[in-house]
C-alpha cells in the first residue's frame, strides 16, 4: 500500500512538473506570438533593419518603452500609424511588449 | 533527421548555393506550399517558434521572391522589379527550411500526402497551403484570350507582367488613355488598383501631361481609403484622372483597345488593365478546400486550420476573411505568425494561444514623394469564433505626407526580412 502510495504521488509530481513546463511553453509561445505582431514594421523580435525609418525596439529599457507606446497610445507623443496601433492593445498586453523587448533577445 | 542537419549544415556554411538541389524527403513534420509572404512567413516562424526543432519543407516553383507591394512605382517608373525581388537563401541557409522548387499539384487530405508536379510526393503531419490567388480571365469575355495573346496584361502578380505593363505605358502616345477595371470585393490589395491609378498619374504629369487615367470600378465607391485617394486625384491630378463607379467590366475587345461595361457605354483605352475577379489558387478550388462558394477557404480562425480537412492550415489572401480583414501582404505575414504558433503548440502539445491578434498596415504612394496608409488591429473574439477589428483602434492618414512615404519603405523592408527571414543588420 504504502508503495503503491508513493508511486501515485510520484506519477502526480512527474505529471505536475510536466503540466508546469507544458504551461510555460505555451506562455512563452504566446508572447512570443504577441511580439511578433509588431515584427512587420519593427524587424523580426524588434530588430529592425539597419537605417529603416522605423525604430528598433531589441534591447531598450522596460520602461522607456512603456512610456513611449503610452504617449503614443494617447496621442501625446504625435504620430502618423502608431497611435492607431497602440490602441489596438490592452495596457497588460504593452507591458508585456515592452518587458518582452528589453529582455535579452531570444 | 541526419540528411536535414547535414542540408543545414551546408546550408550554414554557405554552400546551399552550388550544392544539388535537396532530395525530397518522404515525410515532413510541416510541408508548407506556396512561398509568398503567408507561406516564407508560416515556414520561418514554425522553425522560429519551435527552436528550430520542427522540420520544415517548403514547395514553390519560383526561382526567387518578388514582391508585390512596391510594384505599382515599377510601373510609375521610380523603382526597379529588381529592387523586390529577393533571395530565398536565407529561409534555407539561416533557417534550416528546405526550399524544394517544384509546384505542388495536388492534396491528398485523408492520407495527408502532397504530390508535385514531377510526380513526387511528400507526406505531412501538418499542412501550411498559402496559395495566393486565382485571376479569374473567363469571368470578362475575352480576357483570357487578350492576356494569353499579351495585349491585355493584369500585372496583379509582380514579375514580368509588370515590366511588360511598364513598357505598354512607355509606348503609348501623350493624350493616350489608360483605363484600370477593378472587381467587385473583395479582391487582392483593396488599396493597390487606386495606388495604381496614383502614380501611373505622376508618371504622366511628369511624362506625358496631355494623358488621362480612367478608373472603372465595379464597386459603388473606392474601396480603400476612398477619401484620401479622391483628395489626391482631386489635387493633384486635376482633370486627368476620372473615377467612374458601378462600372463593371464584362468584357474586353483588344484589338479596338475597348472594355464593354455592365449596363454602360463601352470604354475605350490606348492601354487597358482589366482586373478581373479572383478567387483562392487554383491548387485550394481543385483540392475542395475553397468551401465558400467554391471561391475562398473558411478556417477556423483560432489556428487558421481549415474547416474541410484536418491539419490544413490556410493562409493569406485565399481564404474567407474576417469582418474588416484585408487581403494584404501585412495580413498574410500576420495569419502565418499565428498558424505557426498554433502548429507549434499542435506538435507540442500545449495549448493554442486563446489570444491571438493580427495588425495590418498598408502604405499607398499618391504621387512619387508622398504616401497614405491605413491601420487596423484585429483581436480574436471567442463567442464569435472570429478576428474583429479592435473597436477605437485603427485608421487612417489624416492626410498624404512625406513621412508616410519613408514609412513605406522602411516597412517593406522589414517584412521581406521578416518574411524571408533576412539579417536585420546588413
């Protein structure tokens, strides 16, 4: 019995970690998707092309960003596309974009 | 698995050029037909999103990519057909995708097997079909005939139609007419027949002032951008271009340069650019999987998998879109972004993104100097089983400008990197 009891709990601790690691892949790919979403203008996970007159988002700051796509968001920082854009996007999901793109490049 | 590392093994050393075409594999984990901005698109994101992990085949018979956005300042005269068209290297050379150059001809869905036109065939766990467009010639008399015979050419497809389209204009006298007629909607680029209608203007103004644009639409007004576009018709173009809406081309007379119109007087031109209407590729219609009235593909939206076959992914300007989804390059980019994480996930067996969103933004030239653009972001609205245009969001110019000219150049090279998976840095 007593056996038999650990092997459960040992099977629900495999299959809890493997649920674990399930989630965290499709977290990571979601953002990953969330992210890719600004790659047409911005370059592929934000590097854009060298000397495109649209900005690279890879490697700033977290916060410079987020302040950057909130201005632009409500129209304090003037902008022709981008205004349009950002408020296509929750305030969690520009949060996100902008950890994603000051975190170390995939 | 060992003849792909070895193929990305030469590929990564730069060989990938001179070395012999890939042998086919018998299988592929994602067999991806059609390399266009959904197809390149959907092959670099599943090798992206799976950690290069997933095997990728990519079938398309064209020797290189030519991109359709850019193509109308061919025909304008301000840009080159080589500036658009660009290299697959870097889809197998930087990205490990086989790239075999051949057509897909058929699908056999229930055994999930593809068959080229060589007579090879290539089995699939997942199926990415992004087959573009169908032009369909037989819905206007004599329009097949008048483009086989080249006289009337579409140029809908960059490449050498459009260089041919170009040199129809180059030849045609000062005071010559040319007339472009644009199916009902929804058709490839909502934009792209009034941007046509724009800088073939310029070329005029600059070349042969004396000319006139004609602009026969079968719809009931411009489709895209329909105040900015009459704005700079209006201004800069006075007198010179004339948009006549519900003008329905029904049929054409090449050797007397006429279009016969729905309920109208026919038309005459020096150069005429029918566009006819247009349906899913031909391999989508003749494999049944363009389920809606046997012109588009219906999928599911959440993973872009189609609703007539099991592990069918379809993408870009072939399938029945959403409500306000364009049939645009940026769309295509953006469908294969979320069909890829979803094959991904698939093969993982993880969840499939319950969020996914699409943005879109298309940039129009007016003249050779100035650009428009509209925007939209699409979020995927689960009661619904369907993409929306997220409601506040979007737009467009608030009117032509400068800016929005640099914009669409940097765009297009960004997406063709994107894409193509070309070094951001070079």
């Amino acid at each position: 019995m007593t056996s038999l009891h650990f092997g459960t709990a040992a099977w629900l601790a495999l299959a809890l970690a493997g649920a674990a690691r399930a989630q965290s892949t499709a977290d990571a790919l979601q953002l990953r998707s969330l992210a890719a979403t600004c790659a047409a203008c911005h370059g592929t996970d934000g590097r854009a092309v060298a000397g495109a007159a649209m900005p690279a988002l890879q490697g700033r700051s977290r916060d410079e960003l987020l302040a950057q796509l909130n201005a632009l968001r409500d129209g304090s920082r003037p902008s022709t596309v981008m205004q349009q854009i950002a408020r296509g996007y929750t305030p969690a999901q520009l949060a996100q974009l902008a950890a994603y793109f000051a975190a170390p490049a995939p | 698995m060992k003849r792909r590392e070895l193929l990305v093994g030469a590929g990564a050393l730069g060989l990938a050029a001179c070395a012999a075409p890939p042998v086919l594999p018998g299988r592929a984990q994602v067999v991806v037909i059609g390399g266009g901005f959904g197809g390149a698109t959907a092959a670099r994101y599943v090798r992206l999103l799976s950690q290069q992990r997933v095997d990728v085949v990519m079938i398309e018979p064209q020797p290189r990519f030519v991109s359709c956005p850019g193509s109308n300042l061919v025909l304008a005269g301000t840009r080159r057909l080589e500036d658009l068209t660009l290299s697959y290297d870097a889809l197998t050379g930087r990205h490990g995708i086989t790239w075999v150059r051949d057509e897909a001809s058929a699908i056999d869905t229930a055994r999930k097997r593809v068959t080229l036109a060589s007579g090879a065939s290539i089995g699939y766990d997942k199926l990415v079909l992004s087959p573009g467009i169908e032009l369909m010639f037989d819905e206007v008399q004599g329009l097949r005939q008048a483009h086989d015979d080249g006289r009337l050419l579409q140029a809908w497809k960059a490449g050498p139609e459009t260089l041919a389209l170009r040199r129809q204009l180059e030849a045609m006298p000062d005071g010559g007419v040319f007339a472009i007629a644009i199916p009902e909607s929804p058709f490839r680029c909502p934009p792209g027949p009034y941007e046509r209608a724009s800088v073939v203007a310029a070329y005029f103004r600059r070349a042969k002032p004396r000319s006139k644009v004609l602009v026969l639409d079968a719809n009931a007004d411009v489709v895209s951008k329909p105040a900015l576009f009459k704005a700079a018709w209006r201004e800069l173009y006075p007198g010179m271009v004339e948009y006549r809406p519900q003008h329905k081309a029904i049929g054409v007379d090449a050797a007397r340069g006429t279009v016969r119109i729905e309920l109208q007087d026919d038309v005459r031109a020096d150069v005429l650019n029918v566009l006819p209407p247009m349906r899913a590729g031909a391999l989508a219609v003749n494999s049944g999987l363009a389920n809606a009235v046997n012109r588009w593909c219906r999928v599911n939206f959440i993973d872009f998998g189609s609703t007539a076959a099991q592990d069918v992914h379809v993408l870009g300007d072939a399938i029945q879109i959403a409500p306000g989804m364009p049939k645009s390059a940026h769309m295509a980019n953006a469908h294969a972004k979320v069909a890829a994480a979803a094959i991904v996930a698939q093969l993982s067996g993880v969840a499939v993104n319950a969020h996914p969103v699409l943005t879109n933004t298309c940039y129009s030239f007016v003249d050779d100097a100035n650009a428009i653009h509209v925007a939209s972001v699409h979020e995927y609205v689960a009661a619904e089983s369907t993409f929306k245009p997220v409601a506040g969001a979007g737009g467009v110019s608030a009117q032509r400008n400068e800016a929005e000219a640099a914009y669409a150049a940097a765009w297009a090279q960004n997406i063709w990197a994107d894409t193509l998976g070309l070094a951001p840095g070079t």
